[in-house]
C-alpha cells in the first residue's frame, strides 16, 4: 500500500477533518469517484471525436465480433511458443 503526504489550507483540512473525509477509506472513495467521473468525460471526448468525424456507431453485433477476436487473438499469442511470435 503507498503513503501519500498532501498538504492542504487548515481551514479546508478542519473542514473535510470535521466531515470525515481524511480517512483512509474516505479518501480512496474520493480518488476511486474522482477517476470514474474523469473516465467518463474522456469517453465523452472521445464520442464527440467520433461523431464530428461522422463515423457510424457499431451494432451491438459489431462490438461483440471485435471483442471476440480480440480475446482469439489474445489466446493464440499466449499459446504460441515465445520464437514464433
């Protein structure tokens, strides 16, 4: 497990004290929200490239073919002998 020092105002670390947010669990809740808000604007972004370039969603099929032979090809690179990769 790491250990991270941050520093904050005191007025601000008395309040989030007061609210019990300084906690270990408090804090990694915080962090753990924190990057699931930023994934989710990313892939918000990322929507938005993909429309303004106008490219087509895919199907719920299409999305399910890819994922299958992503997960073949996986599977087959780690059956293979390390000389014939």
């Amino acid at each position: 497990m790491a250990t991270v020092q941050i520093n904050l105002p005191d007025a601000l670390a008395q309040r989030a004290r007061s609210e019990g947010l300084l906690s270990d669990d408090a804090i990694q809740r915080l962090l753990e929200d924190a990057m699931r808000r930023q994934a989710g604007r990313r892939l918000m972004q990322v929507a938005e490239r993909l429309h303004s370039a106008g490219i087509e969603p895919m199907t719920e099929e299409e999305i399910d073919g890819e994922i299958q032979a992503a997960r073949a090809e996986r599977r087959a690179a780690q059956t293979r002998p390390p000389h014939s990769q």
